[in-house]
C-alpha cells in the first residue's frame, strides 16, 4: 500500500531555534516529492524535489531528498512565529498521476 | 489572477439533503482533483479527474460525486450527505506536465 508518513506529528519550538522535519515515503513508481505550508486556509507550495542528494533552498527554509533510502526532510533556521503552520509532504506517483499525503507536521512557534 | 476558486466557504446542512460544491479554475489546467482533510489524516483524495469527461475514483469516493463537462469546472456532489462527510474539503489543479497542485480556498462542511 503507498503511504507517506510525517514525523514528528507537532513540534513546539522558540523563535530563533532551528527545526527538521521529517517525511517517508512508500510510492510506486515515484515521479516527485512536494511540501507544502498550510496555515488557516489552503496548502501553498513551497518545493518540489525529484533528485536525490540536491538540496533546495529557499530563504530559511532548504529541503533535500533520498530516493534510496525513501525520505525527505524539510530544515528551517531561525525559526519565526510566521512560520507556524502544518507542514505537509506530498508524492506524486506516475500511476495515474496520484499524490499522497502525510499526515502534516504541526509547528508552533512560540516568541 | 490565477486561481482555484471554490464555492460556498462554509455550509452547514442536514442529513441526507443534496448539496454540490463549485469549483472552477482558470488556468486552463487539464487535471483537477478533490480532497477532504480531517484531523490527522491529511489530505485525502477523493476523485480526481484527468481531463474532459475522464474522471476516476480517489481513496475516499464513497458518498460522493464528480462530474467534468467542462474544463474549467470540477463539482462535487453529495447525494445524500451524512455527519461523517463533515470536513474540510479542497479543490485543486494542475498541468499535466507541471509538479503539484494548486489549491483552492477550501469548504468547510458540516453534515448535523
């Protein structure tokens, strides 16, 4: 069965601290590995990965893939209470297109 | 502006009365899907379709409906909605060569 499983479920952190968050995967026929940041409203995107070992940087947040060992993680440096939010990993398969969604990481940043 | 817009924002409604939920988008987008997200079970798929009359079933199609007449439309209906299809429900497309998806604002559902 394809399953992607988040860790941890929720994290609560102080601004300025550095957190990883962590996603595996089980997919047939990998195509992609997305994550996106969901506040109040929709899921907004925020990388997409398809190679291992190539690291994707954005401001605070970088994220970098494994296709051997079937994982992702997500690093944010200096944590801010914006960025509070669920975090959710998505794979896409090539098998009809599909995505499959972890559970989310809840992070709470506290000032 | 690009967009997934999806209507109503909120419904509350009873027991086995039909509703149908809008969505459209204007990116000419050919695959468009539906989710429902419930507290710690992420985003769940519920029926997505591929192009122009070519839907198919997600994880979760039971109680549900989907129809594509056109491109840009994507609703979905509940026949005879029940308390367990209380959720929040989005609508989302994409390219068929692009990665991930664009999501709608949301429709927060409650069946009492």
């Amino acid at each position: 069965e394809d399953k992607v499983v988040q860790s941890p479920l929720s994290l609560v952190v102080h601004e300025g601290d550095t957190v990883t968050l962590n996603c595996s995967y089980e997919v047939t026929n990998f195509r992609s590995l997305l994550w996106y940041k969901q506040e109040k409203k929709a899921p907004t995107f925020l990388f997409m990965l398809t190679s291992s070992g190539i690291e994707k940087k954005s401001g605070r947040l970088s994220s970098i893939l494994d296709k051997k060992e079937l994982f992702s993680i997500l690093n944010i440096t200096a944590t801010q209470t914006g960025d509070s939010a669920v975090y959710l990993c998505a794979v896409e398969s090539y098998n009809f297109n599909k995505f499959y969604f972890g559970s989310g990481t809840k992070l709470n940043v506290k000032p | 502006e690009a967009q997934v817009t999806q209507n109503p924002r909120y419904l509350i409604t009873v027991t086995g009365k039909k509703l149908t939920v809008t969505c459209s988008q204007n990116m000419n987008h050919e695959y468009m899907s539906w989710y429902r997200q419930d507290p710690g079970l992420g985003l769940r798929q519920i029926y997505y379709s591929m192009n122009v009359e070519v839907t198919d079933k997600g994880d979760v199609p039971e109680g549900y409906k989907v129809s594509r007449k056109e491109k840009r439309n994507f609703p979905l209906i509940l026949e005879s909605p029940s308390p367990n299809q209380t959720s929040l429900y989005f609508c989302a497309s994409r390219d068929r060569d692009s990665y991930g998806y664009t999501f709608g604002s949301g429709t927060r559902l409650t069946v009492v």
